[in-house]
C-alpha cells in the first residue's frame, strides 16, 4: 500500500532557488497544458471530423514539440506529471459527485502554497536527493527532519512551498499488516466539538485549540486595523509582516493539532474494534449560517471519514456507512419509536414540549435518555 510521510525540507540556498525555478515552472506547464487543452477542445467543438478530442498524450506531445530552450535546464518530469494532473482534474469535471467539482482553473502566483510533484527522486543517506537534468553541474542533496519512518520504496515525491517553508510528501510503497481481531464493536456520533462512542467522548476543541484559535482571531484584527488605517502601504511594512507570520504561525499549530488529535483517535478505534459504524454526512450541506460552518471546519467531520475509511482497509477492519436518512437522532433505542413532525429534535432542542438540544425523552415509552448516548446506540443496532 502507498503511505505518505510528510518532512519538513531545509535546502541551501543553492537548492532553495532550484525549488523556487520548479514550482514556478510546474505552474508554467499547468497553465501552458490548460490553455491547449482548451484551443484542441475548442477545435473539436468546430470541426469533430478533423480534430480529435484532447487527452493527455495529445496535449504533452504538443507542449515537449513547442519547448523552449530554457525549458531543458528544468525537469522533465515536473511539465508531464502536470499534464497527467491536468487530465485526472478533466474526468473528475465530469464527475459531480467529486468533492471539489468544477472545471481545471489556471494557478495563479499569488497563491500562498506552491509546489510540483517528480517520480525521479531518491533517498540517499538519509537525505532527498531530486532528478537532476542534463547539463546541470551544482546539485546537491536536501537534508530533512529525521524523526519519520522511511521503510519502503519511493514512489513519488510532491513538493510544496508555503509560507517561506518547504515540505515534502514522500509516497512510500509499504506492506502493512492487520491488526489483530477483538471481535469488539462500536459507532461514532460525530458532533460540533466532540465525537461519542461507546467508550466515551472525544473532544475536538480542546483549551489548547480555543486558545490558539482566539490568539488567530486577535492576529486577524491586528492586520485588518492596520490595512484599513494605511491601505495597501501597511503590508510592505516591519510591523505588518512580524504580525503576519505569528498568524502562520499559529494556524500551523492548530493544523497540527488537529491532525494529532484525529490521527490518534482513528488509530485507537482500528486497533480496540473490528467494525466501526459512522454516519453518511452531507457536511456541505450542514453549513446553514458562517457560525455553523465555522464550527463544522474545526470538528473535522470529513478529515475524520478519511483518515478512518483508509485505516480500515490497512488493518482489515469493516467500516459501515449509515445512511443519511438513517434518524439515528430522532429514534428512540429503547423502543425503536421515530420522532416526526413537531415532535423532532432539533439544533435547539424542542420548544413544543421544552426540551434540550442535548436530550431525548420518548413520548412512546417515557424513556429519557441523552441524546448522543442514543444516537450512538442506533448506530450500533445497524450491526
């Protein structure tokens, strides 16, 4: 199976400035690739008959016959894996149901993350070493943090660049082994702020991550001040720029939080149980007012779904998706009784009969119950 690791990179500035040429030249070929491949599409739309649809191999064979000289002191294979790039974003266009559904846009350079991808790379003493091109004499190796797992055999490396740092994403051809079976079971009711399940709660939004979150927030207000006040002059200045890197800094903390915090919870349930239940949520969709979404974002429900469906399939566990319609919130896992109507219960509770947001009284069999507790019960009788 293909695992990534992600390093941090620390080139010299011989390298830094390689790194720079190659992703600008990455957006070079993306735009370069899109712009054709709208000039063939186009064509096509006119004429079928004498021109063909656009693929990859039309499209690549088009930009390697109009190179310029410039272009032979870069990597060969960043302007392919670009064009192949291109190609998967075209079928996903036909694809709605992609998360991410549009039509190929062109990159911009003002964009703060920047990057490109090769399959030439290799890891010599424990250190990345990039395909060189013909004619090059200064090349170098990129020394990275240590503290990562490298067994395997690169297949692929993405580079990116943001905020003034570099990373890598090292795709690693590994062999995993099943965990061992517990033959225990158990289900996931994902809300904002925590997830229940049968062992107990987690807290998405620990004190650390509020902390940091109204650090951002009093960050953001500080810049804001300072570009009402002096216009588009304030970002050239010292003051502006120190405060604009404690943000990123920040926000960096509070990703890798996050992805700790995830990374271990998915980690426990694919170790302690065999089958997992969670709900089929359309969170898009959840997204009602800007306070909603902002809470949904931070709770992470579709980084959750991820990290979990991947890890199920590594260890051999079973991962069962309840339907969206499944009223796992409004049935009753004492009697089976489903709440409808004015009867349900909603994001604040249930003003017809003075309930909370947090709880469940049946009005079948009289039984009160907490609400996530229940809702995590209905999950399980889906086994």
């Amino acid at each position: 199976m293909i695992r990534t690791q992600k390093v941090r990179l620390s080139p010299n500035s011989h390298m830094r400035m390689v790194l720079n040429n190659l992703c600008d030249y990455r957006r070079y070929c993306w735009n370069k690739a899109l712009a054709t491949w709208n000039e063939l599409y186009g064509a096509h739309c006119l004429n079928a008959d004498d021109n063909s649809k656009p693929n990859q191999r039309l499209v690549r064979n088009e930009l390697v016959a109009n190179k310029a000289d410039w272009q032979y002191g870069l990597s060969a294979r960043t302007l392919q894996l670009a064009v192949t790039d291109l190609g998967i974003a075209w079928q996903n266009f036909f694809d709605q149901a992609q998360p991410d559904w549009g039509r190929p846009k062109f990159k911009s350079k003002r964009a703060p993350r920047q990057g490109f991808k090769t399959d030439r790379a290799k890891l010599v003493a424990g250190k990345l070493r990039l395909d060189k091109p013909r004619g090059v004499k200064n090349w170098y190796d990129i020394r990275f943090n240590k503290q990562v797992d490298l067994s395997g055999i690169l297949k692929s490396v993405s580079i990116y660049r943001e905020n003034g740092i570099y990373w890598a994403c090292l795709n690693l051809d590994v062999t995993i082994e099943p965990k061992i079976k517990t033959s225990q079971v158990t289900a996931v009711d994902v809300n904002v702020g925590h997830l229940n399940y049968t062992l107990g709660v987690l807290k998405t939004l620990p004190l650390k991550l509020m902390r940091l979150y109204s650090r951002i927030k009093f960050y953001q207000r500080q810049l804001a001040r300072k570009r009402q006040v002096n216009g588009k002059q304030a970002t050239k200045t010292k003051a502006y720029l120190a405060m604009k890197n404690k943000l990123q800094r920040d926000y960096r903390k509070v990703v890798d939080c996050q992805h700790d915090l995830m990374h271990k919870f998915t980690t426990m349930l694919v170790t302690q149980f065999d089958t997992i239940v969670i709900e089929d949520l359309a969170v898009k969709k959840m997204q009602m007012t800007h306070v909603a979404s902002k809470g949904l974002h931070r709770s992470m429900f579709g980084y959750f779904r991820q990290l979990l469906t991947y890890k199920c399939q590594w260890y051999g566990k079973k991962l069962v998706l309840a339907s969206r319609l499944y009223p796992s919130t409004q049935r009753c896992s004492v009697c089976g009784y489903i709440k409808q109507g004015e009867d349900k219960v909603g994001l604040r509770g249930n003003h017809r009969h003075g309930t909370r947001h947090n709880e469940y009284d049946c009005y079948h069999c009289g039984a009160r119950l907490e609400r996530d507790e229940n809702a995590v019960a209905n999950l399980l009788a889906l086994i």
